[in-house]
C-alpha cells in the first residue's frame, strides 16, 4: 500500500505522516512550501520526516495539474490523503486568488488524478468554517451549510460539493473532515495559541476580536491525528460499497477566548495586554463540533483539554525557539 499525502510540511500532515511512518507505511508526501508562514518551519517538520527511508518527499504544487499528474504516473497509489490547502479565514480577505487556485483548482486536480488513475479512496480536509454563521449549536452534519461567510469558507464547501459528485460519477470513496480550531506543538504561526503566545513573550499587546466574547472548539493535534487515523485505516480496509461522506472532528467543547488566553498567561507567568475589538470581517462568534456521529462510527473520544494542551504547546515553543 502507497500513500500520497498533500500538505506534508504542513501541520496536520507533518503529525499524520510521522503516525504512519512509525507503523511502517511507505508515504509520498508533496508540498509546495508556500511562504504563506515561515517556510523554515515547514523544513524542519520535512527534515524530520525525512529520516524515515519510508518517506518520500516532492517539492508539487497540486494547482499545477501536470505536475501533480506525474506524482500519481510514477508511484502505485492506492489512497491519496488531500490535506493541502490555502488555510486561514483572514487571508482570504487579502489575497482571494490564492484560495481559488489551491482550494479549488488543487482540490478538482487531485480527484480528476484520482479518477484518471483508478484511486478509489481519498480522505481530505474541509473546516468548521463551512458552517458559517450557523446559530444552532453544537454544529451538527445535518446542519444547512450552504452560507458561507468567508471565501475560505466557501472553497471548502465547494470542495464537499466536488468530492460528493466525483463518487457518485466514478465510484470513489470521499470522506472529508471538518476539523475545529487545530493546535498543538508543529503548530501554524498565524494561528491564535502561537499569536498569543509570541506577542506575550515579546510584550506586544494582543488583539482581542468581538471584545473577547469569542468561543472555539479547541482541538488539541494529537485528537485530531487519533480520529483521522480511524478513518484512514476503515478506507484502507473499504471494499464493494461506495462511500460519500463529512465527518466533524473537534473536541466538543467550546471555550471562551478570554479564558484561553488566561491559560496561555499562566504558562508563560506573564500578563497580556489586551487590544479589544470588535468582530473580524468573516469570523464567527462560536464553533461547537457535535461529535456524535464521528463517535458512533469511529468511537472517536477526544480526551486532552486545553489545561493540558496549551502547557504542551508551550513546552514545545520554548524548545523550537530556544529560549
């Protein structure tokens, strides 16, 4: 069994394929180091992954069809894991072509490779960030998810929509997760715990956005990997029945912004100085991943709070950064 996972030097990558290579699998990982955020960051989680000789590593960027085509020629790839993508709901506001080139030109690259090569199994990652400002909460599967309020937001529903219809023409088995407010060690500069994190430190206030009066499903990176490896081991095994389908994978249990911030300001043993603002453009006041169905399916069982996993990421970032 070969595969090829998109988005390699990418957090959620980086901690998936250093799982599978620890049990043996032989993985192709591409990247195209974006310099969206700090590209060192991005070879020193491939630096490690290259120690593994079951690892190995091309420089594609899955906009680039001929390219990524010639990934998919060269190697028998029996599952694609497509976590590769244009991340971040701000981003989208400054530069919105980057969303649609990666998002969804990549996204559409990937399954027509997949449907030119006979893969009949992709795991891929869409966002909590589809359910858009819905106000029933927890966010349910069933919920409508057809108002975005970000373009980021839209490519991954489109990127649901695409991956639904390519199964139901081609007899594909597409599952996409809907991950919650990932974080951890190997984390992403431009997200909220390395934000905080780094300003504190450096005694530069932080920005506070809709007052604090903020929730987020915070999911610590070592969940995440448990529950997406579940599902990547049920599609390894998957034979006869076609399978289309969207899993929420999150920690169901939302937390206030402010109190986040109060346990990143013990770990550190310094106050923030706090810039209060109103709402971002595109954000939402509150993500809460109902879990119910992932559990059911998969006996997924979030089990680290964020008491233990922002003092793990922080252990980490002073490591990283040497301090």
């Amino acid at each position: 069994m070969v595969t090829l996972i998109t988005g390699a030097a990418g957090f959620i990558g980086f901690h998936l394929i250093n799982r599978l290579l620890k049990r043996g699998e032989k993985i192709i990982g591409i990247d195209n180091l974006s310099p969206y955020y700090d590209v060192n960051l991005k070879k020193s989680r491939l630096n490690i992954l290259k120690e593994n000789k079951n690892f190995f590593y091309k420089n594609v960027d899955i906009s680039d069809f001929e390219s990524l085509k010639s990934c998919f020629k060269e190697d028998k790839i029996t599952l694609v894991c497509h976590l590769a993508a244009q991340a971040g709901v701000r981003y989208s506001l400054e530069n919105p072509a980057e969303y649609v080139n990666t998002n969804l030109v990549g996204h559409f690259n990937i399954l027509e490779n997949c449907k030119i090569f006979g893969v009949k199994n992709l795991l891929y990652a869409s966002s909590s960030s589809v359910y858009g400002g819905n106000t029933k909460i927890p966010f349910s599967e069933k919920d409508n998810v057809d108002n975005p309020v970000s373009l980021y937001a839209a490519t991954k529903r489109s990127d649901e929509l695409l991956s639904s219809t390519y199964s139901n023409l081609y007899k594909m088995n597409t599952i996409g997760l809907r991950f919650f407010t990932v974080y951890g060690p190997w984390g992403r500069p431009d997200m909220a715990t390395w934000i905080f994190t780094e300003r504190i430190l450096n005694n530069q206030p932080i920005k506070v956005f809709n007052k604090g009066n903020m929730y987020r499903d915070f999911t610590y990176i070592d969940d995440i990997i448990e529950g997406t490896m579940s599902i990547y081991d049920f599609l390894s095994n998957t034979t006869n029945k076609v399978i289309s389908d969207v899993y929420n994978i999150g920690n169901n249990s939302p937390v206030n912004l402010l109190d986040f911030i109060n346990i990143i300001e013990s770990g550190l043993g310094k106050t923030a100085t706090k810039t209060m603002l109103p709402m971002q453009l595109g954000d939402v006041e509150k993500t809460y991943a109902d879990i119910t169905k992932i559990q059911t399916d998969f006996n997924f069982k979030p089990s680290t709070s964020i008491k233990i996993g922002v003092p793990k990421f922080l252990e980490w970032y002073k490591k990283y950064h040497k301090l």
